[in-house]
C-alpha cells in the first residue's frame, strides 16, 4: 500500500497466497491521504482498523487500536512486524477494553454493523472533548445516511466529503452531546418456544453479533436438528456467536463439556453472557481464538458449526474451509462435525473432500444441516 509516508506490505490474518483479497482498500488509502494535513497530536484512537492498515501507517505517532477481531488484532501483530514496527509502538484494545479516558484524534473505519458503531461511539464519547479532530471512512456502500445521523447524535454535527475510487470520509464536530447518552448494549431477549432445551431462555447480545434483537431463523432451524450429545463429551460451538447452539447442548447434556469459540470479541462476551444468564449446570469455556487454534488434535467429541460466508464486504468460503479443516485435525476417530449453512453455499462437497463423507440430517427450502465423521 502507498501512503504518504512511504511503502508498506500488508496481508491479512492467516496469511493465504491463495488470497486474492488486499489487506486494505480505497478508504484507508483516503483517509491517509486525508490525514497529511491533520495534526496528529496528542492520544490517536482507530476504531475499526481491519488489518492494521492504518496503524500501522501511523504508528510514529503511538496511536490505540479498538477492534471487535481477533484476526485483525493478529494481522495488525504481523503487519507491525513485516514493517519493521515495534509492536509496543501501538496499543492494542479490544471492543471489550475500558477506552482512553481522552481522546484527541479519532479515526473511524465504518463497520459492516451500524450497532457496533453505535455502541463502540458511545463508549468513546465521554473521551471526546471539543478539540478533538474526528473523522470516519468508508467505501460510499458501507455509509448511509443512517450511519451519519449516528455520528451526528454522538459526536456532533457531521458532514461528508466528495467519493474518490468509491471511497468517502465522514467529518465531524464534536459538541458533547453524547458524552452522556445512555448505551442499549448489550440487548437482552427471550427466545420463543418451539426451540428446544432452550425455549423461552434469555439471549445476550452484545452490539454487532449476528442477529441482536431476534433468533435468526437459520440458528432456529439447526436448534431443531441438534444432535443427541448424552454423557460426558467435549463439544464446540465453532463461531458461536451469541452461544445459543452451545447453551442448548449444555442444557440437554449437564455432563457436556462445552468450549464457545468465536474471533470476535463481541460474540465471545454475548456467549458467555447467555450462558450465565440462564443458569446452566456443568464446565463451559469461552475463548476468542482462529478457529480451533491451540485445541489439541483429536481431543473433542462433536464440533457444530454455522460458518460465515461473508469477510467484511466480500463473499468468500475460505473461513468455512478453515473451520472444517481445524475441525478435522480436532475431532477424536468417530467424532462428528454437524454443519447448518444455506443450501446454494455447496459445504457438501468441501465436507465430502475433506472427511470422506458428509450425510444430509435435515433440509428445507433454505438451508440444510449436515453430519461428517471424522473416521
């Protein structure tokens, strides 16, 4: 990537040569531009940098990462590294972290999730005072005019620029007025009957997790085909988001050993949330990670799986790929990988590759649910 500072080398996390996909795109390339003009003084927060682009383009100036990814986390690592950058040279924050208590220089990569903008705004606001230079960017899709009247309500009165190569920034004024604003996050809701051992549960969904006011109807379908986990067996909720799927093993199987495994730190939080809030006997564990990274080989009983099929704004299966791989390596002889995705996604032929079989639970006109055995 070129910026006005010089060249960098980039890729994302887990570094892929099959990997097509940039490690940044037009609006992080924007917004540097942009910000050869803005004094870079005092505490420098990104909120949303995907792949450590522009921290690492600004790391002279110390500045503090704020993501909801571990992978970005770990790419932001790696791209340090590859640039000759002290990783001590940015500090690194999680969407769960306390953020600085003052901010002089807020930059904002606009998320795919207009709740987790919401809530990660709110959380900044009070560190926000009147001289404080924030702007956002974004590819002119991500930015609507609801992420805008967000800004406006938060920061303060807001504006945009002109598109450059489909690219916008968003400019605003902070006035203090949401420094106070009470945050909705995380939502709490009951799940309707009709789903299982977990009919009627609560659900806690911290901002930008799947689904935040509602059980989606591909999780609702899968509930309904879960299989029979009796006795006293390791299972994973891969990708577990708020840890619906997870809770409801749980439930049906106190003896269950449960691990809630999830890249976003968001996600792992809302699972772990659910899983207290409704009580639940027996040992769980949750842990933001790649995947099944740091699982020992052939140590878990049954993996369920309701992949991703989308990185940001592209569509891609290589997560799902990941995650049936790990899932291979972490599964004992003759334990199970049980799958939901969306029927035209094709998981069968990929399961059928890798395992050397794949078996059709259930099906309706969306979605389907697969079995594999690691044999």
């Amino acid at each position: 990537m070129t910026t006005p500072w010089g060249e960098l080398t980039l890729a994302r996390f887990p570094e892929d040569p099959r990997d097509r996909l940039r490690a940044w795109d037009a609006s992080d390339e924007y917004l540097l531009r942009h910000l050869q003009e803005v004094p870079l003084s005092g505490t420098v927060v990104v909120l949303g940098d995907r792949w450590g682009a522009l921290v690492t383009a600004l790391a002279a100036h110390g500045p503090t990462q704020i993501t909801d990814s571990y992978l970005s986390q770990e790419a932001t690592r790696a791209n340090l590294v590859r640039n000759g950058v002290e990783t001590g040279a940015v500090r690194l924050l999680t969407t769960q972290d306390p953020p600085p208590g003052r901010i002089d220089v807020l930059l904002v990569r606009v998320p795919k999730s207009l709740a987790l903008l919401e809530d990660q705004l709110l959380r900044l606001a009070p560190g926000v005072h009147e001289g404080t230079v924030v702007v956002g960017t974004g590819m002119v899709k991500e930015i609507h005019t609801s992420t805008l009247k967000l800004f406006e309500r938060i920061i303060g009165p807001t504006r945009t620029s002109l598109a450059e190569k489909k690219a916008r920034l968003i400019f605003s004024t902070p006035d203090g007025s949401g420094g106070n604003a009470a945050n909705p996050w995380p939502y709490r809701y009951a799940l309707p009957e009709g789903v299982g051992p977990v009919s009627g549960r609560t659900v806690v969904n911290h901002a930008g997790v799947f689904c935040a006011d509602r059980l989606d109807i591909g999780t609702r379908f899968f509930l309904g085909h879960l299989p029979d986990s009796r006795g006293n067996r390791r299972v994973v909720d891969l990708g577990c988001g708020n840890g619906v799927v997870g809770t409801a093993v749980a439930l049906a199987n106190p003896e269950a050993e449960v691990l809630f495994v999830d890249e976003s730190f968001q996600a792992v939080a809302s699972a772990e949330a659910t899983y207290k809030a409704n009580g639940v006997p027996g040992h769980a564990e949750f842990r933001v990670g790649d995947g099944l990274s740091g699982v020992p080989d052939g140590s878990v009983d049954l993996v369920l799986n309701n992949p991703p099929f989308h990185s940001h704004q592209a569509t891609t299966d290589t997560t799902a790929r990941r995650m049936f791989a790990d899932a291979r390596r972490a599964l004992r002889p003759g334990g199970e990988l049980w799958v939901i995705g969306n029927r035209h996604l094709g998981y069968h032929v990929t399961l059928r590759r890798l395992f050397g079989n794949s078996e059709l639970v259930a099906s309706d006109p969306k979605f389907v649910v697969l079995r594999t055995v690691r044999k």
